[in-house]
C-alpha cells in the first residue's frame, strides 16, 4: 500500500494504526477486510486477545499468544501477534 505498516500503543490503553491491522488480520478478500482502514482508538488485552475499539466503531480482535513476551518487559524489542505470530519490530 505504499508504506511500511505500523502500530503505536500508549500506556494508557490508546492506539494508533496505519496499516498494521490491515496486515495482521490475515483476509485474503481486502474487500471484507474490517482493518483496510487506519484509524485510532483504545485497545484491551484479555484472554490472548488484543481487541481494537476504533473511534469510528469497528471492533477487531486479533490473538496475542504471548509467544517471548515478558510481562517485567513492558516495551519489547518484538512483540508477536496473531494466529501467525507476525513479528512487529518496535522503532
């Protein structure tokens, strides 16, 4: 999409999405793909599941296994997410 896909979270609970999510939920038809639009909101962390709550309405989950994360380690090099364990590099 002409840009290299990212994600900021805040301690707060907040996030910012440009094109992370659109990658990270793995649909195959962009058409129905509710992550083909950045967008910010809050986000929760329960029962290894990241849900997205964006400002516009959409809701999308994504599974974060916890795969190498370190709870002590609140700003992780990597951080795996999804059914793939998708690498997200922090810069």
């Amino acid at each position: 999409m002409g840009k290299i896909p990212s994600i900021t979270f805040s301690s707060d609970g907040r996030f910012s999405d440009n094109g992370a999510i659109r990658v990270l939920y793995h649909e195959y038809n962009d058409c129905i793909n509710p992550g083909m639009l950045p967008g910010s909101g809050t986000y929760q962390v329960k029962d290894y599941t990241i849900t997205f709550n964006y400002t516009d309405g959409r809701k999308i989950k994504i599974a974060f296994m916890g795969t190498e994360y370190d709870k002590s380690n609140q700003s992780p090099a990597v951080l795996r997410m999804s059914n793939n364990e998708d690498p997200m590099t922090r810069r």
